[in-house]
C-alpha cells in the first residue's frame, strides 16, 4: 500500500515537504482512502488475522510436530474461530 509513503512525504519533519493531495496525485491515489486509513492504519480484519496467526503460533510452539487439524482445535480452544483452510 502506499499509504505510508504519502504519510512520509508530507511529515513536518521530511527535507522536502509534498503535499498530500500532489502525491495523491502523482500516484494517482485518491486522497479520501488516505486520510481514511490515516485515521485507523490497522484494519480489523487484519487485526483478527493476528490474532489467529499468533493462536496458531503458540500452538505449534508447545507442540511443533503436530499438523494443522491439531493447531486448528488448539486455536479453537483459545477462542479464534477460523476455517479449517486458514489453520
């Protein structure tokens, strides 16, 4: 995403300050999803994957042999639901 390039050229403290709304441009970005995304850079549907990759991770961490049926219980239990295809 290129979010955080515009962000970056636009900060006060950047040697040469652009505009948003010229980089938006020149990247040929609209500006609305930019300040939408500046006001909250973490979605929660990347929240939740996460969490559940964090699930799973500590799963295989305590039993690193087992496949992804076990994991997928073992994250179950932790309370991340997920289908079998995402474990």
């Amino acid at each position: 995403m290129m979010y955080p390039l515009d962000r970056e050229l636009a900060a006060a403290d950047a040697p040469q300050q652009v505009p948003v709304a010229v980089t938006c441009r020149v990247l040929k970005l609209a500006r609305q999803p930019y300040y939408r995304w500046l006001a909250s850079p973490i979605t929660n549907s990347e929240l939740s994957e996460a969490y559940r990759a964090n699930a799973l991770f500590d799963a295989h961490r305590d039993d690193p042999e087992f496949g992804h049926r076990f994991l997928l219980d073992e994250a179950r239990a932790a309370g991340e639901s997920m289908a079998e295809r995402t474990a």
